[in-house]
C-alpha cells in the first residue's frame, strides 16, 4: 500500500496530507499542531509506504488550496474512514455543518439519534484524522466554548475566524437563542 504525501499552507498554517493509490484522502495533519505522532509514523505503522508524488496529489492539493485562499467552502475529495461505525457515522454528520457555520456535540447526537450521547461524539470528533475535509473544528461546547481540537484549539480558532465565525461569538449567539 502506498500513501502519497504532500504539505500545503491552510488559515491554520502548513498542513500535511495524504492520500492513498485511489486518490482517497487518509490523513490530514495541521504542521503547528500538538500531535504525538506525524502522518508518515502513523502511516508507516499500518503498512503504508509514504512517498511523493505530486501528480497524484493534485486534487487533493487544489482542494485544500482552493480552500485556504477562500475560493472553496465544501470538499468532494473522497476520504478513507477508518473507526467503528459510530465514529463513522459522526464524522459523516460532521460533513454536513456548513463552512462558517457551528454546531455543539448535542447537535450532532440529536442529529444522530442519540441526544445523551453528546461525550460519545466529542470522542469520535477527537479521532478524526482528516480534520478541516471532516470539518471537527465547527463543532464546539454547548455554552459555546471552543472545546478540543486534536491539534490545540490556536488552530480551531484560526480556522473559524477563516470561515469567518469569530471566537466567542458562539456563545454569544447560544445566550440570545434562550
């Protein structure tokens, strides 16, 4: 198997990704992030060989850079989901909040058909390993906190003040709403 690797600039700073031989997303990993492991040790540990092959990176580049330069708000990169069926099943709803838009763990377990399950989705949100494609980041705490993000909530926040939702307005829009 081989995965084919490649690091472009994001709101967020450098980002790295991968894809595999079908030009499927694996791995998408913020440089200035706080990760214990990189893509290439996390790849190479389940077999991958990690190359680089700027041809077949291509798309997936365009897309990220389309993104980073505002010219794209939505993905249609094909992804490789790799976690249980409910993490599956979150990181599918996750796909479904709009760019610039906020949703909280309760929303995505309403969503889901489980609203006590609000834990149980921020723990599926902190496996993601394609985040910003899997748009994690647009999902924060029910008073409107930005609660976690795998690589430290600097990028979160970068992020959303990308897509043009500023840090704190969340909460602020929450306690209008009650």
């Amino acid at each position: 198997m081989n995965a084919y690797v490649e690091t472009v600039d994001s709101p967020a700073g450098p980002l790295t990704f991968a894809i595999n031989d079908d030009g499927a997303l694996l791995f998408v990993s913020f440089l200035e992030g706080n990760y214990p492991t990189t893509i290439e040790e996390d790849l190479t540990r389940e077999g991958y060989a990690c190359l680089v092959d700027t041809e077949r990176t291509a798309a997936a580049r365009t897309q990220l850079v389309e993104y980073a330069s505002g010219a794209r708000q939505t993905f249609d990169l094909p992804v490789v989901l790799v976690g249980t069926e409910w993490q599956q099943a979150v990181w599918t709803a996750l796909m479904q909040v709009p760019f610039g838009e906020t949703r909280t763990y309760g929303d995505i377990a309403r969503s889901l058909g489980r609203p006590q399950a609000s834990r149980a989705v921020g723990r599926a949100n902190g496996t993601n390993r394609i985040p910003l494609v899997i748009p994690c980041h647009r999902i924060i705490g029910a008073d409107g906190s930005l609660t976690g993000f795998g690589g430290g909530l600097h990028l979160k926040t970068a992020l959303l003040t990308h897509e043009g939702v500023a840090p704190g307005q969340q909460a602020r829009q929450l306690a209008l709403a009650t």
